[in-house]
C-alpha cells in the first residue's frame, strides 16, 4: 500500500508527478486558516509531510501517530522540535548545498544596495524626483576594499567569503563556534571574537542559523561596538537580533545603514519602524528564492522524503539520532 504524504507546499508537475509515483499525496494549497484545519484532519494518517514555513510543534505532530519523515523545505530547521522529533523517531531532512551560492548572492546585493543607497535613491528617480545632479547628500560608500566580518562560516558564509575575496577585493575577518583553517586559507580570512569583529568590520553579515544558543546574539551591547560606518546585513534569521536595539542603532547614526531579509516576526508589520528608515534595505526573505533554487531545493526535499519512507536514510538527515537501520 502507497504511503500517505501531506504536501504544505506547491510543488512542479514534475516533482509532484514523481511523488504521486510512490506515495497517496494531498495537498494542502494554503496555510491560511482553512489551510491549518485540512493540515490537522490529514495528519492521523500522515507518513511523510513535505513543506517549509510552518512552525511544527509537539501540538500538531502528537495529531501525527503514523509519521516517519518530515522532509523541509530549508536548510534552516528552526521551525522543529529536533529533540522530541528525534525522541519519536521521526527523520527531519532539510536542503542545504543547493541554496547557497543564490543565498550568498542576496546577501551581496544587500550588501551593494544598502552601501550605494541603490533602493533609496532609485526611489528618487521613480518619484521624479531626480532634478539635479547628485552631490555628498546622497552618494553612497564602497564595498570593495572594505572589511567584511561575517558572523557564522558555515556554507553560506563561505560563499559570501568568496564573493567579497575574491569579487570585491575585501579582507575577511569571521567568527564561528570553531577556526576553519582551510576558510582562513582559501580566503586569506582571520578568525577573531564577536567584539573584535564588531569593532573591526565596515560590514557585518549574518549567516548563522538561529538555535537556542544565537537567538537574541546581537543587541544593544553589541551594536554599541559597531561604528558610523558599519553596515549590518542579515540573511539568518530575524529572531538572532533585538529589533528594537537594531532600529535604535540605526536612528542614532550608531550604525549608517542595514540590509535585512529576515525579521523577527515575518512577513513584517506594515507599520514596522524600519520601513520609515531611508538607510534600510528589507527584503521579504529572498534569501534563496529564484526559480532555479527553489526547484532544486523541493527536487531535494522530495528526494530525502521518498528515501526515508523507502526505509533509507535521507541524504540531508538532520537528527542522525532518530534514524535506525
Ligand atoms: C532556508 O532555507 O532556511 C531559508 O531561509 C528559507 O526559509
């Protein structure tokens, strides 16, 4: 008999095709209200769920008796209970690899936009607003040259590494759990401390993944070793920074600007204090979002779901304790 499977997200023809070929699928089109009940009346049969953007906790899952795998989406896994996953015994399998040259490529462009003011001053232009040469009120600062310290060196960070090695001629300066010795060599990076770094970095970039030990890692303390010309790129996770000191240190002129796709509460309010800030740039959580990344990621995601309902262990299995032979 076909093993059953919720998809809480779209997924091509092809790779639902793919899906169908092994497994009874429903879909559950949209996360809205009506979306959450369908979710909850399929999950007393559910095998393996297939999807990202859902906080799924022991509430939901405990509806789940016949889970085995849980297939994300992501590379983050922030939206788990890996231990009471782990304790059930269900696999969690997340994407990474395949997102992050296009995640390190948001973070560049924040990184450009928010130092060339690009989104400032094209709204300038799109306002007809643009009746006179630029002068010092709006030019911008340079990206190349500059320090980039980048906060978490895992494979995003070696990818935004890279770009500013190698594209932008920028010394890198890193912080990590651990040195990486072989980052240090490629890229001619130093390890330092997170004030070390703070002090030290034209443009601080966040690529580390939100666990209990980094949320709320960035506050008052540490903007207020930042300096004028810092900028803050963030393409985590929101809930790694207090917002409310990151908007203070950018009203201030503690720091000159900030490039975020991420947020501690997504989508973000309207009426957020940050959309009133000419030296943000916001994305809505773009990080990895182009045609090609999000198909290989659900290419991904529906490779590691049919591999563990098949018995196996997926290839991006994240608690290797709940998996047994
Ligand atoms: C990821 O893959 O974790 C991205 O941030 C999208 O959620």
């Amino acid at each position: 008999m076909k093993k059953q499977v919720v998809l809480y997200k779209k997924l091509s023809p092809y790779l639902m095709a793919r899906l169908q070929a092994q497994a009874e699928v429903t879909l559950i089109d949209k996360l809205d209200a009506d979306g959450l009940a369908q979710l909850r009346a399929a999950l007393p049969r559910a095998h393996g769920l297939l999807g990202a953007s859902l906080k799924l906790d022991a509430g939901l899952l405990d509806l789940a008796p016949h889970l085995h795998a849980i297939a994300s989406v992501s590379v983050g896994v922030d939206n788990y209970d890996i231990d009471y996953l782990t304790e059930r015994r269900i696999l969690l399998s997340n994407t990474p690899d395949v997102l992050t040259e296009t995640t390190a490529d948001t973070g560049f462009a924040l990184i450009l936009a928010a130092a060339r003011r690009v989104v400032e001053l094209a709204n300038v232009v799109r306002n007809g607003q643009w009746t006179s040469n630029v002068g010092p009120a709006q030019f911008g600062t340079d990206v190349h040259g500059k320090t980039l310290g980048i906060i978490g060196m895992g494979r995003i960070g070696e990818a935004v590494a890279q770009r500013g090695h190698f594209g932008f001629g920028m010394p890198v300066i890193y912080h990590s759990q651990s040195p990486k010795p072989a980052v240090e060599q490629r890229f001619d990076a130093q390890y330092c401390s997170l004030p070390d770094l703070f002090q030290q970095a034209d443009f601080v970039c966040l690529t580390l993944p939100l666990t209990a030990h980094t949320e709320g890692l960035i506050g008052a303390e540490q903007f207020a070793l930042m300096r004028p010309q810092t900028i803050f790129i963030n393409i985590s996770r929101g809930k790694v920074v207090d917002e409310a000191a990151m908007i203070e240190a950018l009203r201030s002129g503690q720091i000159r600007a900030a490039g975020l796709d991420v947020f501690e509460r997504e989508p973000l309010d309207a009426d957020s204090p940050l959309l009133r800030l000419d030296n943000v740039v916001a994305t809505p959580h773009i990080g990895s979002a182009t045609h090609e990344t999000r198909e290989a990621m659900a290419a991904c995601a529906v490779d590691n779901l049919l591999a563990a309902l098949a018995g196996q262990r997926p290839k991006n299995l994240v608690n290797i304790g709940a998996f047994r032979a």
